[in-house]
C-alpha cells in the first residue's frame, strides 16, 4: 500500500507538469496536446500509480486489496495535483490565468456532458496503457493523449490540476469531478468487459434426445 501511496504522488505530480506544458502552450494547443504525453510515458515508464490508468483492469482484478488500491491511488491523485496546481499559480502567473480560462468554461458543462467526454477520455487512456503494456510501445500514448486533448475529453486527474491552478473556488468543482472520475471509469471498463463478454464459451444445445420410439414408427401423416 506504501507503494501505492508514492506511486500516486509521483504520477499526480507528472500529470500536474504535462498540464503545465499545455497551459504554457497556449499559442498552440497542438503542440501543448502532444507535450502532455511527457506525463503518462513517465508513468508507464517508472511504474507509477495513475487511476486512470489502473481502472480498467478492475474488470480483471476485483480483489478487495485491488480496489482499495484503486481507492488510495485516486485520493492521492486528486490530493495532490490541486495543490501542485496551485504552487504553480503562484510560481507562473501567466498559467494561472490561462487555467482559470479553460476552467470557467468547464464549469459550464452539465454534468451529463462532462460524463460522456470522460467516458471517452477513458477509453483512450485504457487503450494507451494496454498498448503500452501488451505491446512493450509508447505509440497507444504518444497518440491516445493528443487525441483526447484535442477532442475536449475530460481526463479527472488533470482536470483537479487545471482548478488548483485555476484559483476557482466553487462547490461546482466536486460534483464536477465526480462526473469525471465516474466517466473515466466507465470508460476505462468498457473495452475490457466487450473483451470478456467476447471470450465466453458458447453454450451448447441442452436440447434431450428422445430415445422413445416414434408414433407409427418414424413415420408422418404428411404425404
């Protein structure tokens, strides 16, 4: 579990730099979208503890201790990315400001819609790790990431980083983030649970052989 807990400071704090990199690429968001993926190949790399990264796997592994360490790793996730993002505030005012931009406008979301732009933005994550993991390559990342940047996703653990940079204080931001996490969620889950669906067996036809001897001895009244 102590293992957990570091994993997820160290992811949250380079998640909350691929959010800087982006918010310093205001200019163009092409290039900061890209920049972003910094954060996940060195989650992947060094073996930390992302939640958006490790959710879909539940479907494989729903151990009591797999789910408390789902548990403590998104806690320390959210625990820490908001406050790094307000160090940042602090340290760049210039990102700040952008931050606080983008995060208006989220706030502006229903809550319907910042689930299904999670949902999403958990399905791209699940692909990028599972490549990541299966396949031994960094391309699932280098392009899973710029795509659900781009796309307006919504990715929970960035996002707490962009309010605590932001300076925003507003209850809408809890129920905001509950949105996201259960959207990620669920679409980290998606493609694994299409995948066990797809590899069970087939039943075979239970239908009794009757070993009665027919009326009229096999014979129809047809004909």
């Amino acid at each position: 579990m102590l293992k957990t807990v570091t994993g997820s400071i160290s992811a949250a704090i380079m998640i909350s730099i691929g959010g800087s990199v982006f918010l310093a690429c205001s200019d163009n968001r092409y290039y900061g979208a890209i920049f972003f993926s910094v954060a996940l190949l060195s989650i992947c790399y060094l073996g930390f503890y992302l939640y958006t990264g490790k959710i879909g796997y539940v479907v494989a592994d729903h151990t009591p201790k797999n789910l408390a360490a789902l548990g403590v790793g998104l806690v320390g996730n959210l625990a820490v990315t908001f406050p790094v993002g307000m160090l940042i505030r602090r340290a760049i005012p210039a990102l700040g400001e952008r931050a606080q931009a983008i995060c208006e406008a989220k706030l502006e979301q229903t809550f319907g819609s910042t689930l299904i732009r999670a949902i999403f933005c958990g399905v791209l994550m699940y692909i990028a790790v599972e490549i990541y993991r299966s396949k031994k390559s960094p391309i699932g990342v280098l392009f899973g990431i710029p795509v659900f940047i781009l796309a307006g996703f919504e990715h929970s653990i960035a996002d707490m980083f962009y309010f605590g940079a932001s300076g925003i204080a507003d209850g809408k931001i809890a129920l905001f983030e509950l949105a996201a996490v259960l959207g990620n969620s669920i679409g980290s889950a998606i493609l694994p649970l299409l995948g066990v669906l797809g590899a069970l067996p087939k039943k075979k036809d239970q239908t009794p052989i009757s070993t009665e001897t027919p009326v009229n001895g096999g014979k129809t009244n047809e004909g």
